[in-house]
C-alpha cells in the first residue's frame, strides 16, 4: 500500500510537470531507465569528438581548425555535464567507464562510421549535431531535474554547432565540382545514420512506453525524426544537394515522406559490427588509460584540500 500511494504521488508529480529530483523518491525502474539514458547520451558525447577529432590537424584553415577546435571542446564539456547528472541517479563515472568499456553500455550508432573527407565536417555538424538538436530540445523538458538542467545548458551550444556544419557544406556546395561532389558525397554517407540516432520505430522502441509516460521523453523517436526530417531536407535544397533517397515525396502538410532506415544495418551496427566499432573503444579505452594520471592527481589535490579544511 505504501508504495502504491508512493506511486501515485510520484505520476501526480510528472502529470504537472513538477521536475523529480535526486533525493525525491521514484520507481527503481525510472532510475535504471535514466541510469541507461543519461549515460549512454554522455558516452555518445564523449565517442564523438572522435570522427571530427580525426580532422583537427587537416582543417583548411586557422579560422576552420578554430571553429573545429572549439566545437569539440563543447562535446567534452557535453560529456561532463551529462555523467555528473548520471552520477546523481547513485552510480560512479568509473562504473559507466567500466560498463562502456565492457561492451554493456551503448553509445549513438553514428559515431560508429569514419569521417573520410573534410566535407565529413560539415556533415556531421548539420546532419548529426542537427539531429540532436532536435532530440536534445524535446529532452530539456524532461522530468528528472539535473537531465533537465544538462540538456538546456547544452543546448545553447548545439546550434553553433550545426551551424558551422552547415556553413562549411554550404561553402563546398557552392565551390568547384570536385567540391560539391564531396559534400554530396558526405551528404550520402551520413543522413541515413542520423536518421538512426532517433533510435527504432515506436512500435520497436523497448523503452519509449515507460519513458513518455513518466516523462523521461515528451516526444516520440518517429514524431523528433520526422521533425528533423522536414526541416533538413529544405536545407540540403537550399544549397543544391539531394538526400540520397529517391523516395522523398513532399506531401500536402508540408512534410516528407522518405524510403525507410535499414534496420538491418541499424542493429548491426549497435550490435558491434559497423565500420569502427572496435576502432572507437580501442581509442577511448587508450585515452582512459593514458589520462589516469590526471585523475589521480585530481584526486590527490582533492583529499590536500579536504585534509587541510579540517585543519
Ligand atoms: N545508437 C545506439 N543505440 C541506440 C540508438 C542509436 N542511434 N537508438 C536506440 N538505441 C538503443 C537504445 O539505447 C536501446 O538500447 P538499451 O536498452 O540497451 O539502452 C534500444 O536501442 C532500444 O531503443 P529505445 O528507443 O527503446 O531506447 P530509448 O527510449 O532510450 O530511445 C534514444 C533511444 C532516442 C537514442 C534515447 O536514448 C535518447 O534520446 N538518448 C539521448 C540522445 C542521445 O544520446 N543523443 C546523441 C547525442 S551525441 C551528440 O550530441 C554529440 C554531437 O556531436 C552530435
């Protein structure tokens, strides 16, 4: 009975849009749920300076390496705050390490594909950092208070983002036709795998009936995809580059149909079978490694400080 009034309080709560917080009490399964979420959105922050890292030191120009520069200083940033709200929920960042390093968390199947051209900069910029805008700006309005405060902080950064993707492709759709077929090329090679970060269809999507009706989402994986789809499509338009998919219809509302995802590829891919799986936690894990020294430096001056204040 006890935990049925419990119950009942804590749907009131995210029936009125009153933000839960770590001390609140909630469903063991809200927490596990946020645990999976919130961790693996701040691993696919983390993963994802790898493809545009790749490009760092081959950027056309100070300006363009700048830009570059500091959108993936962002993602780290990103990063930070999502596994401190993650560690809020009782779970240390060294378990998510060991989970992600483990192969039992996941991160956004994306990042799983290599960043070939220059133009890869661009799109990944627009297409990906565009697509988790549009999920990000749903989840600002997520019902577990530091999830909340994280995304609506990261969220500000987000657009500079997309933006300088979209600057960069604009300018090469508009070069000479070696240019333009780079873009498009890297056009073709990531819309599908952002179309994939909205996860599964919703009649496919384990999580999507617990979380929209406790409020972790507001918006379903199909209702942000299609969101993305129908602002994204004018855009490659508006620059003289097509989507690869022969299917778009643009219909009477105003929105597009398109061919669906390969879902086939899709699991794969998550699965561990995509071009770079093993490259990116090879990487990760060798980064980890090498910057233990930090943290235990951090750490050391931490306990200094705790020592001292005791005095
Ligand atoms: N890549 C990897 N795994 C995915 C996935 C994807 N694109 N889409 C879904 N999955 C996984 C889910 O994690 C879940 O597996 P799990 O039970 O082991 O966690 C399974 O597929 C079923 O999917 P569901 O739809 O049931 O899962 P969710 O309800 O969690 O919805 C989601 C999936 C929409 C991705 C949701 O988890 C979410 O909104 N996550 C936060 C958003 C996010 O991670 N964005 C990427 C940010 S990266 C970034 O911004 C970097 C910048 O450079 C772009």
């Amino acid at each position: 009975m006890e935990d049925q009034k419990k119950m009942e309080e804590f749907q009131a709560k995210i029936d009125a849009r009153i933000k839960i917080e770590p001390k609140d009490w909630m469903p063991e399964k809200y927490r596990q749920n946020l645990i999976r979420q919130i961790s693996q959105h701040a691993h696919s922050e983390v993963i994802g300076m790898q493809p545009e890292g790749n490009w760092l030191t081959r950027a056309p120009s100070l300006r363009a390496k700048k830009i570059l520069m500091a959108k993936i200083q962002d993602e780290g940033g990103h990063g930070l705050y999502l596994y401190c709200a993650a560690e809020t929920l009782g779970v240390s960042r060294d378990q998510f390490i060991q989970w992600l390093h483990e192969g039992k968390a996941k991160y956004a199947s994306v990042f799983n594909y290599p960043s070939l051209t220059w133009a890869d900069m661009g799109a990944i910029g627009w297409l990906v950092d565009g697509a988790a805008i549009v999920n990000q700006v749903s989840l600002q309005r997520t019902s577990y208070g530091p999830y909340s405060r994280a995304m609506i902080r990261i969220c500000k950064e987000e657009s500079f983002h997309q933006r300088q993707g979209y600057e960069i492709m604009a300018h090469l759709a508009n070069g000479t036709p070696e240019q333009r077929a780079m873009a498009q090329d890297a056009l073709n090679r990531w819309w599908w795998s952002s179309l994939m970060m909205f996860g599964p269809h919703d009649s496919d999507s384990a999580h999507s009936k617990d979380s929209m009706k406790w409020g972790i989402k507001l918006e379903t994986n199909d209702d942000l995809r299609q969101q993305f789809i129908d602002k994204t499509i004018p855009q490659a338009e508006l620059i003289g580059l097509k989507v690869p998919d022969d299917n778009v219809e643009l219909l009477p509302n105003g929105s597009y149909k398109t061919s669906d995802i390969d879902w086939e590829e899709f699991w794969n891919v998550i699965k561990g079978y995509g071009p770079c799986n093993t490259k990116r936690l090879k990487h990760h894990k060798k980064a980890h490694d090498e910057g233990a020294w930090v943290r235990e430096a951090a750490a050391a001056y931490a306990e200094k400080k705790a020592v001292e204040a005791v005095g």
